[in-house]
C-alpha cells in the first residue's frame, strides 16, 4: 500500500479520536503544523473538507465520518498485510506452490515434503506434477523442479543435485543375457529416449581411457521419465535413466546395467524461482529442504526412493 497515503491515514484517525490536531500531533510525536498538512493533502485529493474548523472545536463533516469509517478498515487491513508479509518474510508460513516433472511423484519428494510438513507446520503444499512446460510467474508457482539449467532471465535457477544418468536394461531383454561391455553392441537395439535428449544427445565416456560415444538416435522418444522407466521395465528397449529413481530395480535384479566401465553425462536438478529481490520464508526452507535430500540421495546407495524405504 501506498506509505504516504497510510500515513495520511493515521494522522487523521488519530487527529479524529485524539479530538484536536494539537494532542494527535503529540501522540505521533509530530509538530501541529505537520498534522493540519497532512489533514489538508487529503482533503485536497478527495475535495471535500474532512473537519468543522472553530477556535474551540474539531468536529467531523459528514463527509470526514465517512471517510473515517473507511480509513480504520483500511488501516485496519494493512496492519493484517504487513503481518502476514512479515510472517511470510521471517516464518515459513503460507501456500507454497511448487511444480515437478511428474517423477517425482513416485517417492523423490516425499522426504523433503515429509520434513517441511513436520517442521513448518503453517506451511501448506499445492503440489503440480507435469512435464509440459509450465510459465511459474503466470501460474503463480513459487518453487519449480526442473532439470538442467534454464535461458529465462526472469527466473533463477539454483543446483540441487547432479544424479548420474545409466544405461539399463530389463533382466528379461536379450541384452540381459549379454555381457556388454563396448557401446558399439548396443546399436542393433532399440534406446528409449526422454525427449530432452533431443537437445543433449547421450554421450557415453570411458572411465579410463576417457573414449567418448555417442549413442545412436532413440527408437523412442518419451516425454515422461517414469514412462521411460516403465517402457525400460517391459523389455522394449535399453534406456538412459536417472540413478536414483531406478535404484530399487537396480537392487532388486528387475533393471541390469549395460556398459558397466561407462558413464554418462550427468542428470543435472535445479529449483527455479521467479527472480526477485528476495524470496519467501517457506520458498527458502523448502529449497533447503530439497538440497539436503537430493544430495543425501545422490551420495547415498541404501536410499531408495521407488518404494520408500528411507534408510
């Protein structure tokens, strides 16, 4: 809200209640001259007179108890505002709206989402789960997940995790039964590929010769990691996927690892806010939130985020 027009606001509630310009300006430690122009500046800006002006009394015109009436709801609701503004400053506190590709439902935000419900209990969550791009300053979203970094100057982008991506395969393809050890024998079979692979093709390099290969073009194309998963799991093809959301398989036999003495790029998180001089209480603990756990998850081989089992 407009300061000046508060201030206003004030002096001429207290000058209303105080009963002349004289005690309202000692009550707000202003001189009398400073109150009659502040009372005139409103006067001016709606064009009526707010006082019945004698050498004995200050009484209110019909149109000054209107205007009174109007003023403490006003300054009655911008006491709750700076309020609610300070608590969403300084205490996590509030809707917190945050958007994720749609994986991580299945298990990566549980925890962080577990720790902010316990430690911030007037914190409330609206979760919205989606791989379609999504503009966070239009829909309203305070805290967005997103993979590798982003060209929008509007937002800010800060790391959370890098997660290494793995060439994996169903224990019941053919390529189970292999014994692969180059990327060369991968090319007779079909990759299923997400979709941001599009713009960053995969490149596999050898742990000690440091030999770089490119992977052939997907024979499919998804735009929904865990359908890439799924697809992995069914013996459709190889995939490319993240580490920690097919760690479980990986344990359980379900998923094989290809190409063992090979790595891919890494499967980098960040959280993304719309640019601003500073950010919320409950955007900032959710962000702390969610680094401490992605590393935990990024470092640790016992946490597996399919079937949450949080060791």
């Amino acid at each position: 809200m407009n300061q000046k027009l508060t201030r206003g606001l004030q002096v001429f509630a207290k000058t209303v209640e105080a009963g002349s310009m004289s005690k309202a300006a000692d009550l707000l430690h202003m001189t009398t001259s400073a109150v009659s122009q502040q009372i005139s500046k409103l006067e001016q800006d709606i064009g009526l007179s707010l006082f019945n002006r004698n050498t004995r009394n200050l009484t209110l015109t019909e149109a000054g108890s209107i205007y009174y009436k109007s003023a403490i709801q006003i300054l009655q609701t911008a006491k709750q505002a700076e309020h609610e503004l300070e608590l969403l400053q300084h205490t996590p506190s509030g809707i917190l709206k945050i958007s994720a590709p749609i994986g991580f439902g299945g298990g990566l935000l549980s925890k962080p989402l577990r720790y902010l419900s316990e430690q911030f209990p007037q914190i409330k969550v609206d979760l919205i789960l989606t791989d379609e791009p999504i503009d966070i300053i239009t829909e309203g979203v305070d805290l967005a997940i997103c993979i590798g970094p982003l060209q929008d100057s509007n937002l800010i982008a800060r790391h959370l995790a890098d997660w290494q991506l793995i060439p994996c395969v169903s224990c019941h393809h053919p390529l189970a039964q292999l014994n692969i050890s180059h990327p060369d024998s991968l090319a007779p079979h079909a990759l299923i590929g997400h979709s941001s692979s599009k713009q960053n093709p995969y490149h596999l390099r050898h742990q000690q010769t440091h030999q770089q290969i490119a992977l052939p073009a997907a024979r499919f194309m998804v735009n929904n990691m865990q359908a890439c998963i799924q697809l992995t799991l069914d013996g459709i093809g190889y995939g490319v996927l993240p580490e920690p959301e097919i760690r479980h398989h990986l344990s359980s036999g379900r998923l094989k690892r290809l190409c063992s003495e090979w790595s891919l790029q890494k499967y980098s998180v960040y959280a993304v806010t719309p640019h601003r001089d500073t950010v919320a209480a409950k955007t900032t603990a959710a962000i702390e939130s969610l680094k401490e756990w992605f590393t935990q998850v990024s470092n640790d081989n016992q946490v597996f985020v399919g079937d949450f089992s949080f060791i």
